[in-house]
C-alpha cells in the first residue's frame, strides 16, 4: 500500500452476496470484504428476497471493508447490481412485497399475453429483449391482473442498484444499465418507455431518474456514513447491471472485444455501435453509455456442469474431481467419442426462448464414462455461445479476441474449446470479479481519474494467458455444432409426440 494511494469502491450486489472492492488507479484489488444473501422460494415459480437484506449486506461489506483501508482515501463508489430483479416501494420508502429476482417464474403464462397486446416485436424493439420470462416487465404486467393494489400503492419501483443509492444518499436514482434490464426502458432514446408504462397503468413517476453511467448521482449521507464507515460526503456515481459492469470490467466497451462469463449462467457478448436486434442475443446499452452489447446469455451454464457432477459423479466436495475428469475429458477428442450433449436444464434463452426446453445425452455406448458426458456439457454450452456470436458477426460486428472471466475460466480444456471453436485467441482475466471491476470503473471515470471510459478500462483491466486456436479443428467443430443444434428440436419433438399421446 503507498501513502499517497487513492482508491474508488465497484460494490456488487449479485444474487447469493454483496461484494465491496477498494480498487486502485491500475485495477489491483486492494482489499474486499462480502456479506451473503439469502433467497427464499415459497413457491416453486417465486424467487424472491427481503430488500433490506441488500442495505443489511452491503452496510456488512462496506464495514468491513473500511476497517482494512483508510476512508479518507475513497474517491467514490458506484454500484454493481443483480439485473432484472425489482422492488416496490410504499410512500414511506418501505417494501410493499418481497423483492422478486431474475430466477422468478410466477409470471410465465403472462409473457405470451402481453406479447399479444403490446407486440412481440414492438416490445423486442422498444427493449432490445426477446419475448422472456426474465425482464421485470412480465412481473409488472402480472401483478397488474393479479395484485393490481401493489402497483397502484407503489410509490417507487426500484432495482438494486436504485434501493441500495437510495440508501447511500437519500434518493434513489438508476443508471441506463440498471433500467436496461426491466424491460421497459427505451434503450434508443434511454428513456423509460411511456408506451409501455401507460400499456401498465403505471405512472412514470414511480421510476427512478436515469443518468448515464459515470454520473455524480449523490453523496453519502451521514446515516449512511454511520452504517458503512464511508465518510460522510463521500460521492457515489451511477453503475449499472452487472452484466454490463462485467463487460466493462474486460474493457469489451469498443470493437473487437468479446466477453465471455463461464459462470453459473454463461453470459457473453460484444459491443455494437447500433441496436441490432435478434433473436440470437439481448440487445443492451453499453456499460459507457456509448453504443451497445449484444448479449447472448445460458441459465444452463457452468450449474450445467456442476449438476452433472453432483448427481452423477459424487459430488464437488472431493477436490480432485475437476482436476481427474480435466485430464481424461482432454484425450477424448472434440465430440466426446460420440456423445452430445443438450444443456438446457433451466429452459432455453437464447436463440429458442423456450422455458419448456429440457437436457439431454445421445449417443451413449457401453464405454461412454463420466469424463464423455463432461466433455459434452462443456461441448454444448461452448458451442451454444459461438452459434450467437458467429450470428453477431454475420451482422457485421467486429470480434477479434475473447475475453474470459467466471468460474469456467479457470478451465485450461474449457478455454482451448472456445478457442477452437470460435477460432479467436481466449484471453483469461486477471479478475473474476469483474463486475465490481466495471462498477469502480464507473467510479473512477466520474471521480475525474480518467477523461472516459475507455481511458479507464485501459489502465484499470487486467489479463493473463492467452489460448491460441487450433486451426485444424475447425471442421470438427462445425460437423459437431449442427449435429449438437439439431439436438434441441428432436427433444422437443419427442416431447410434443408425449403430449399427443
């Protein structure tokens, strides 16, 4: 630590924790402190959290956090947060309900409703988001047939990054990436859409004002200050969703860059200079505010993985199990001697946006083993990422290198298969954190450390090996990701010939 050192706090508040980061000029992780959450499922559809469990966790973190670092050297902080996950809020800044997360389901059967009512292009292009039960829309739109009197007592409707600003500074503000993913922002015009609110009978005035990322949106008040250890005084800038704070944290803000999370969901994407719209990706506003990611996004991602292990090969407690199938899934070869696998476990995002989409193994035989069916997850989610991005690159946009960050990462076989796959060399990032990353870069932009946010990402994003592509595997891979996209209709067509039945 140097005596004249200067820090900004990337605070994320992800679904199971809050995690508060003091980050220097040049991206090191000076300390970090985190605090868990709790979910609770009373029902199978309902994901949901009490919202001051998120002030309760990140006041924990931030505590913490200033016991190992000196405050009178926080320049700011800004907030990473857990996308399409919302509260509602009474006139005395109390929830009405419990907070419902992105894993919540309740509002499934009114998704193809209001897609019918609004359009589901209409709604595709004033959001930039496929017809999905995720966005906080369908959650608005159900509560409005089904429990009409929380909307209308409503007095604010908030998303984590909004509630926990509200908390640091007295008033709850929103950046363009934290309204992005409640679906009723008009990411063009970066406006919450009035087509869409009137459609709800909601008036606008519930929403929080948006800024763009980087923006001075207060200051920490001295209750705050008390709960925390920030002194009071202390700016807080506008952040954003944590997938947008991730993409920012592998500096993927300018063409060429892609990014790639191998975490519990795989989540990857590039910058786009306009809103291009498919049904292979979530159209996003850039973490910048400049331009746009297109986001493909598996809820199936590395759970995938862990799934199969913990059912299959007696679980994750044995430390050595990723280090022996590794070794034996290497030797196999690209198509898992002959299995594929199908990793929609949790339905189906992108391209199919089908919640009934279901897993699957073909081409199982007497000397098949774990390490086959291992292979083939990896294989399949893999190659689930690269039909998207090749989409993206199609329409034009630029890609050269990946990014990777997550769990996944961590994987020497996971990164030469996205290599190999997509044919672009696999960088990994220092950080695994980078969603906070991005969050204190958004920080450090509006604390004057940089001019923009390119500068920031720059000096403040942090890599370490690179994976080459192996050229000559090419043709293996695309025989394998036909034969793998295939496998989704010939599931799903075996599950409508049992319905007939």
């Amino acid at each position: 630590m140097q005596p004249d050192e200067r820090y900004v706090i990337g605070m994320d508040s992800s679904t199971q924790s809050v995690k508060a980061i003091a980050w220097t000029a040049d991206g090191t992780p000076r300390a970090e402190c985190r605090a868990a959450h709790v979910i609770s499922t009373p029902h199978p559809l309902h994901a949901e959290q009490d919202a001051e469990d998120w002030w309760t966790a990140a006041a924990a973190a931030l505590s913490s956090l200033m016991q190992k670092i000196d405050p009178a050297r926080v320049d700011g902080i800004a907030i990473s947060n857990q996308r399409e996950t919302m509260v509602l809020l009474d006139e005395n800044r109390k929830p009405l309900a419990p907070a419902t997360l992105w894993l919540d389901r309740r509002a499934q059967d009114v998704v193809p409703v209001l897609a019918q009512e609004l359009g589901a292009e209409r709604l595709h292009a004033i959001s930039g988001k496929p017809i999905d039960v995720i966005p906080c829309v369908n959650r608005l739109r159900y509560y409005r047939e089904h429990q009409p009197e929380l909307l209308d007592q409503a007095a604010q409707i908030l998303s984590v990054h909004d509630f926990l600003t509200m908390k640091l500074t007295g008033t709850a503000q929103a950046s363009w990436t934290s309204g992005d993913p409640f679906g009723i922002l008009d990411i063009e015009n970066k406006v919450w859409s009035r087509e869409i609110l009137d459609h709800l009978a909601i008036a606008p005035e519930k929403l929080p004002a948006l800024h763009r990322p980087g923006t001075k949106i207060g200051r920490i008040t001295p209750a705050a200050a008390a709960a925390t250890g920030l002194l009071p005084g202390t700016p807080v800038y506008a952040g954003g969703g944590d997938g947008n704070c991730a993409g920012l944290g592998v500096n993927a803000i300018s063409p060429g860059v892609v990014y790639l999370n191998l975490g519990t969901a795989v989540v990857g994407g590039c910058w786009s200079a306009t809103p291009a719209l498919s049904r292979f990706w979530r159209t996003l506003v850039s973490p910048d505010g400049d331009g746009y990611l297109l986001e493909s996004c598996q809820r199936g991602g590395a759970y995938f993985v862990n799934w199969l292990i913990d059912t299959f090969a007696g679980g994750r407690t044995n430390p050595a199990i990723f280090e022996s199938l590794e070794a034996e899934a290497s030797g196999l070869g690209v198509g898992s001697g002959g299995v594929t696998a199908l990793s929609y476990l949790m339905g189906c995002m992108d391209p199919h946006w089908d919640k009934n989409a279901r897993a699957g193994f073909v081409g199982l035989g007497p000397e098949t083993g774990m390490a086959h069916l291992y292979r083939a997850g990896m294989e399949a989610i893999t190659l689930e990422f690269n039909r998207s991005l090749a989409e993206m690159r199609r329409t034009g946009v630029i890609a050269t290198r990946i990014f990777v960050i997550g769990g996944g990462a961590g994987s020497r076989l996971w990164r030469q298969m996205v290599a190999d796959a997509s044919g672009l060399p696999v960088i990994r990032s220092l950080s695994n954190e980078a969603s906070a990353l991005g969050s204190g870069m958004s920080a450090a932009v509006g604390a004057g450390w940089y001019s923009d946010f390119h500068a920031a990402a720059n000096a403040m994003s942090r890599l370490a090996e690179e994976v080459e592509p192996d050229p000559t595997a090419a043709d293996a891979w695309a025989r394998l990701s036909h034969r793998q996209a295939n496998l989704y209709y010939a599931v799903r067509d075996l599950d409508l010939d049992r319905q007939r039945m």
